[in-house]
C-alpha cells in the first residue's frame, strides 16, 4: 500500500488543485455544486480503481518490462483490495437509502454508468490498438 500512496500522491495535489479550480471558476452554481460534490467524485474514483484492480488481478501474462509489472502489481493484492474496498464501503455509507431514492440518486446512477462507459471505452482502446 505504501508503493501505491507514494505513486499516487505525485498526482494528487495537482489532481486536488485542478478540481478545486474547476469548482472556483465554474460559471454557474450549478456546475459549481457539481464539482463539489463528494459523492460524483466518489463514484468515479471507485468505478476507476475498481476497474484498474479487476483488471490487475485478472492478468496472467505479466510483461517483460519491470515497469510495467510494477505497474499491475500495484493494482492487485491485498493493499490495493483494501483501499478498493475503504472506497465502495465509503459510497455505500453514503449514497441515498432507498426510501430516499430520488433525482440525486437517478443523477448518481448516470454518473456511475457515465464512468463505467468512459472506463471501459479506455481499455477497449488500448487493447484495439
């Protein structure tokens, strides 16, 4: 997990700092709450590394290049299981109960679905070319 914190965090502050511009600069509330909200970016973060460990775990062939193995085994394993599972815990937590389903949770669902989509259209990409 260690590995991964450390890689990650090289991204995070420009990630954090590229967000929070976005939600200072938007136009309108409405896109301003939209950047703000825990919950969208929550449900992309987990759709996202819930993908890359999936993926990673699912690999049999590992390539030559260490880079490249590091690369997946950053992805599987006990550590990033675990932060997978802190995340998908977290929006469980969170997310609108059924009695309180309404447009948010519809607004959520597409969000999720949205993600999904863009996610796998990457894969597919690279994996087609």
């Amino acid at each position: 997990m260690r590995d991964y914190l450390v890689q990650d965090y090289q991204f995070f502050e420009s990630f954090l700092s590229m967000l929070g511009a976005c939600a200072a600069h938007a136009d309108e509330l409405d896109a301003k709450l939209r950047f703000g909200r825990q919950l969208g970016m929550l449900i992309v973060l987990v759709v996202a590394e819930w993908l890359y460990l999936d993926w990673a775990e699912s690999r049999e062939d590992m390539p030559p290049r260490q880079v490249h193995r590091g690369w997946i085994d950053l992805h599987r394993g006990e550590a990033f299981h675990g932060w997978v599972q802190f995340l998908v815990d977290e929006l469980e937590r969170v997310f609108p109960e059924e009695e309180d389903q309404s447009s948010e949770a519809e607004t959520l669902t597409h969000v999720w679905q949205r993600a999904v989509d863009l996610e796998c259209a990457f894969f597919d990409d690279v994996y087609d070319n």
